[in-house]
C-alpha cells in the first residue's frame, strides 16, 4: 500500500471537498458524510449506513416498488432488499443479510457489516480481492474460462467431501448417502478444475471419517487459496428443496438460520473472518452457478458457523447441493448426468472466483 494508499486517501479527501459523495465514500470503511446527512451511526447497538448513502457509494439510484421492495439500479435493478427483513437480492440471486433493513427516522438503514462486507464486495468484487491469496502479485492461471498457459502458479483449491466412513450424513431413498454424493461430486470437481489448470487436493479420497478440524488444516498446510465444503441436505419437512451456500457468519451477528436472529456480542470473531469479503463473493458465485446449472430452487447464500468455515484458512464457502429428503431433489441426485452438472456448476464457481481475483489484480495497479 504505502504511497499509493495515501494516493488514494487524498483523491477520496479531494473528491469529497469538490462534493463528489459518491467517490469519497467508495469503497470498505471509508468514514465520511452522505450527502443528505449521516453515512455510518450506531442505532440498538448495531452500527448502520443509510441505505441513501450506500447507493450513492456505488453509483445506484433507490426505487421504492412497495410490495416489490427497494430496488437499487442504473437501469436495471442490480439489487432489491425487502423492507424490514433479511431477504436480498442480486442479479436474482438471493442473499441473506446479517440483519434486517430497517427503519429509523426518515431512512431505511442497513447494518454496517452487510453494506461493507457482503453487499459492497458483491457489487465490485474487484476492490476486494487484490492480493487476496497467497503468492500476491501472480495472475490466478485463468482468464474468462479458458486456462492461461503462460508460466504461472496455479491457484490451490481444496475441495471437502462432507462426511465419510461411519458418518454417513443425510440419507434419501435407495440408501442414498450424504456421504457417497458429496465425494461423487468432489471428484467430478476435481476433474473440471484440473482441466482448467488448477491444483486441487480432496480432504478424503475415500470412504473414510476424517475429523473436521483436519479438513481447514490440510487446507492450511497447502497454503490453499480457496476452500469448498460439499454437502447435501436434509429437512423435516419433505418438501424443502434447493440449494443453499454458506459463508461463515460475520462476528456479532447469528447464523442465518438462528431462530431469533438477534446480534450478540458472544459471537466472537474467528480466523475465517479474515475473508469476510472474499468469503461473500465465493459464496454468491458458487450460488449463482448451481441455480444456472441445475435450475435448482434458490435458497440464498446464507450465513452460519460451521466449523469448517471457523477455521478456514482462505476464502471457504459450503455448498449444500439439494435435498435427500426431497423427492425430486433425491431423483436428480441419484442421476449421474444430473451430478455431472452439479460438479460443473461448483467448478465454474471457483472459476468465477478465480478470474474476479485476476481481474482485481489488473484494476487494482
Ligand atoms: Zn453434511
């Protein structure tokens, strides 16, 4: 950073002199004000930002559709938040936020942490992930999907069949096994990412248990620079269906499916809070590809602690790629042409993320 860092600072402090609001409050944790009043502030113990002043950050105007929500866009709506809940959406693609959209005063305001750690990383991914993995400074080897050939070190993925040996996970019908489908599809993974000339370990090869503090480890060990945990679901209720990805839970704040949703400071932070912002634009690739890929019902990139993404070493999301208890889950899932699918969906994913990081390292000079 250095000098360029201070480059930046005054360009920021400049374009806020000549009332340039949106400039000067670009990008994560930038204190300033908003043009029509307060930027950051602390209300019911949890810091907030306008919702106001977050879309004139990022250059987006806020259209209230009533019943259809807030929608934040240029032309088209880039992002649509639902007043009073947790429900977002970007580019259709559902994401959870931390805490509710809420109203205080005459502004609807968000929590402070779902503006700069997920909801800002979504929508410019590139000025979070510049010299985000280990080795900064080399190009990821991919560029748009196709593999670049030039001498480069390969980006290192770690990819964590959930389960194995006497943990047998979910179960379906026809003895269907969380277990069995989660490495089918690691394999598969590892295949299609190979392909495109990244390095890939499996925390188990095998029908075997490995402990979950060892699944991050060897991700630690590789010096991994993207972590992906595959699961399948299962629910009491028969007919939940689709597919969700995890991120690890921002500190303070519950895990999405928490019952009250309530921010506590007894949520500490873990070492996989390092990669809040990274964590979020995995996640959300992984997510948008699995819905393209399988036209799987879309139940949001959520949050929660997972151990796994506690002690993720690098960017870590974990993908649940349907529902064993569900009928038609289960039948697609049973389908090897259907798993094929799912494993391309989760390798373009981590190959989304990989040219977002290459893209990062080019814009940000
Ligand atoms: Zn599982």
């Amino acid at each position: 950073m250095g000098e360029r860092g201070g480059y930046r600072r005054s360009v920021r402090a400049a374009a806020a002199a000549l009332g340039f609001a949106a400039l000067a409050n670009a990008g994560p944790a930038t204190a300033g004000a908003a043009p029509g009043g307060r930027r950051a502030f602390t209300h019911g113990d949890v810091e907030r930002v306008t919702l106001a002043a977050f879309a004139a950050a990022h250059g987006l105007a806020v259209e209230d559709r009533a019943e259809a929500g807030l929608w934040l866009g240029r032309r088209n709506p880039t992002l649509r938040l639902m007043p009073g809940g947790r429900r977002a959406s970007i580019r259709g693609v559902q994401v959870w936020l931390q805490h509710p959209l809420e109203r205080v005063g005459d502004d609807w305001v968000l929590a402070r942490v779902d503006a700069d750690a997920t909801l800002s990383p979504l929508l410019r991914p590139h000025r979070y992930l510049a010299g985000r993995t280990p080795g900064a400074g080399a190009p990821s080897p991919v560029f748009e999907g196709v593999p670049y050939t030039g001498a480069r070190p390969a980006l290192v993925v770690v990819l964590d069949p959930g389960h194995g040996g006497a943990d047998g996970g979910a179960s379906g019908p026809d003895g269907l096994l969380e277990k069995d489908l989660a490495l089918d599809l690691a394999r598969r993974t590892r295949t299609r990412l190979e392909r495109a000339g990244l390095r890939v370990h499996l925390t188990r090869e095998d029908d075997r248990f490995v402990d979950l503090a060892d699944r991050p480890a060897l991700a630690a060990r590789l010096r991994a620079d993207v972590f992906v945990s595959i699961h399948l679901n299962a629910s009491d209720d028969p007919s939940a269906a689709g597919v969700e990805t995890y991120v690890l839970s921002k500190p303070g704040f519950p895990s999405t499916n928490h019952p009250t949703g309530r921010p506590s400071p007894r949520w500490g932070a873990d070492p996989g809070n390092a990669h809040d912002a990274a964590n979020a634009i995995l996640g959300f690739l992984l997510q948008r590809r699995m819905l393209g890929e399988g036209r799987a019902r879309d139940r949001g990139l959520r949050h929660a602690r997972f151990l796994v993404l506690r002690q993720a070493p690098c960017p870590a999301a974990l993908v649940e790629c349907g529902f064993l208890t569900n009928a038609g889950d289960a039948r697609r899932l049973a389908d090897e042409g259907a798993r094929a699918r799912m494993a391309d969906a989760i390798a373009l994913g981590i190959l989304d993320y990989a040219n977002e990081v290459r893209r990062a390292r080019l814009v940000n000079w």
